[in-house]
C-alpha cells in the first residue's frame, strides 16, 4: 500500500497549496471530477498490475466480488466470519443454563436432546416449526399450518440437505381426532387437525425429520443449541425468522451473536397464488432474492439438487410457494448484489436463496 499512501500524500500537498486558488473560483460540485479520478486510479492500479504481477500486492483497487465471494482481481476468497468453538461451548452452556434458572424441572429433556445431538450426523438445516407454522397467519382464518413447514422441507429436501423440524409436542398428536393451540388473531384458540395434517405427522416421524421438543420448555432453545453444536463446515443453518431479540443480551457479546446470526440463520417468505397480497407482501417490503423452485407435490430427492418445475397449487385455500432467503453473510458475500431485491414471480431461498410450490 506504499504508493497509494505516496500518492495519497502528493495530493494533499497539492490541494493544500492550491487552496487559496479554489476559494477565488467560487463553489461548485466536484463529485463527478472525483468520481473520475477514482475511477482513472482503480485502471492505473489495473493497468500496472498486468504489467508488473510482482506488484500486485502492494496495489489498492475497487472491485465487485463474485457470486463464489471470489476477488476477480487477486484471486483471494472472502472469509466467512462465524463464531468459533469458544464462543459455541459459552452459547450451549448459556442456553443450558436458561433452561435450569426458568424451567428447572424440565431442564432434563433440553439435555436428553443434547445427548441425542452427539449421536446423530450433521444437519445441514434446522427449521424453526412454530415460526414457519404460524407465518402470514394473522388473519381470522388463521391457523397452525403444517402445509407450510411441509413445503420447505420438501424444497431442502429436494436439494439433497440433511434437514431436522423441531416441533412442539403439542403441535404433534399421535392419534385422531386431535386439537393444538392457535395463536393467530382468529377467535378458535384451538383447531382441529386435519387427516391430511396428520398424515404429515407421521410422515415426518416415519422419515426421521422431526424431533419433538418437550412441553414446559422454549423450543427456541433446541434449536440455538444444535445451531451451535456442529462447528464443522458449512456450518448448520437455521430456517426461521424469528429475530432472537429477546435472546441477544445474555447468550453472548453484542458482535459475537451478530456474527452467528447472520452467518447461520435464513429467512423466508410464502407467496400465496390467487390470493390478496399480504401485509408483508406490500409494496415496499423486501422478500429475499428466488433462485430455485420445487414441487411439494413430487417426492423428495436426496441426489439431486437441481431446480424442480413448480407444480399448480390445487388445494382450496391455495397452498404456498416458499421463498428461502441468503443468510446475511452470503449477500455479503456476493459484493454489490441487493440483498433486498424483490421477488419478480410466485414460482420463480440458505447457502443461495430457494423456492416452492405446494
């Protein structure tokens, strides 16, 4: 970097011995001259690169990363900054005592699951059900919907990922007829479950994609646990939209769950075919970039990744595309690209963002 500070250094002496000569030209804008100068030293660092690699490193140039977080100038790839194992062992050990301070008699079952971790090979995805569940559900006909959490495990799934639903036992019934909570604004504090509901059930169970978190304890905290349990990489990531502001005092550091959250968590959306647009679908709103889309309808590949055609909702109320958002540090990533592009179909997120119809 010693020349661009020499020539750094040239300038200021040239501008301060100049001043008294700008005052008597009067005020005027500038920005346009400098964006010029800018870009004429970024093509004279270029231009001296080609000609001398040997330089290359002591050159300072403005560029665009790649969608691989590749430097197309020096080759070198961006780092993806997460917590380490430290912080990971303080966070578990943070949670595990949450759990014992408000919920001491069913702390057990947050450490049963803990030993079942151990037991079990990585998880690629870890989706948050509740948050899935109970998203664009605030309306009077609202309700726990498992179609939902169904379409984005049938989309990870489809894209060969190792995916774990962490679900309430009470949102989880192992017979017919059968009622769970409704937390939306309708007026039923309950609804039924449905024979196509409970057959989701017990697919999942079959498959082995769910694990039931016990009643009496947060089931946020199943899930931050595994997050932070696998320091492999890539490392877990976890499907939800729950914000965690009510989580980010005493777990860890200001920057240091920062770092986690943007680096592990995915965010989502639905898009509901033939219906009004949602409150959080307005104009203004900022849905993750689509980049792939599956049928729900089609059983889920483990070999295969690539995009699947999306099939016709053909269920009454229609049933949803799901929209996986990049996690935070993967916009980062990707240099100049926005990160809060809209969505420009219903059918067309998180290493890249993905989507599904049912």
């Amino acid at each position: 970097l010693e020349p661009l500070r020499a020539d750094h250094a040239d300038a200021d002496a040239d501008a301060g011995a100049g001043a008294d000569a700008d005052a008597d030209c009067g005020d005027g804008d500038d920005t346009g001259d400098a964006d010029a100068d800018d870009g004429a030293r970024d093509n004279r660092f270029r231009q001296q690169r080609q000609a001398d690699p040997a330089s290359a490193s002591q050159l300072c140039v403005r560029v665009q990363l790649q969608a691989n977080g590749e430097c197309p100038c020096c080759g070198s790839s961006a780092k993806l900054l997460t917590i380490d194992a430290q912080t990971c062992q303080h966070l578990k050990s943070a949670i595990l005592h949450r759990a014992a301070t408000r919920a001491s008699r069913r702390e057990h079952h947050l450490r049963e699951f803990a030993s079942w971790l151990e037991e079990q090979p990585r998880f690629d995805y870890l989706l948050d059900g509740p948050n899935i569940a109970y998203h664009n559900q605030n309306f009077a006909a609202g309700r726990f919907s498992y179609a939902q959490i169904d379409v984005i495990l049938t989309l990870l799934r489809a894209q060969g990922a190792r995916v774990l639903l962490l679900l309430p036992a009470k949102y989880a019934p192992r017979a017919l007829p059968a009622e769970v909570p409704n937390h939306t604004c309708s007026k039923a504090t309950n609804t039924e479950v449905s024979e196509e509901d409970f057959g989701r059930l017990s697919r999942w169970r079959e498959q082995g994609l769910m694990y039931e978190c016990a009643t009496g304890l947060y089931d946020d905290w199943f899930w931050m646990y595994a997050a932070a349990h696998d320091l492999s990489e890539p490392r877990t990531r976890v499907v939800t939209n729950d914000a965690m502001r009510d989580h980010s005092l005493d777990l860890m550091p200001p920057l240091q769950f920062q770092r986690w959250r943007t680096s592990q968590i995915v965010p989502f959306c639905f898009i509901y075919p033939d219906q009004p647009e949602r409150p959080d679908q307005a104009e203004g709103a900022q849905p993750p970039v689509p980049v792939a889309s599956a049928s729900a309808s089609e059983p889920a590949s483990s070999s295969s990744s690539a995009p699947l055609t999306p099939a016709a909702a053909s269920s009454t109320p229609p049933s949803p595309s799901a929209v996986l958002g990049t996690t935070v540090a993967n916009q980062n990533k990707v240099g100049d690209s926005e990160a809060g592009a809209a969505t420009t179909t219903a059918t067309a997120t998180t290493t890249t963002p993905t989507t599904i119809t049912a």
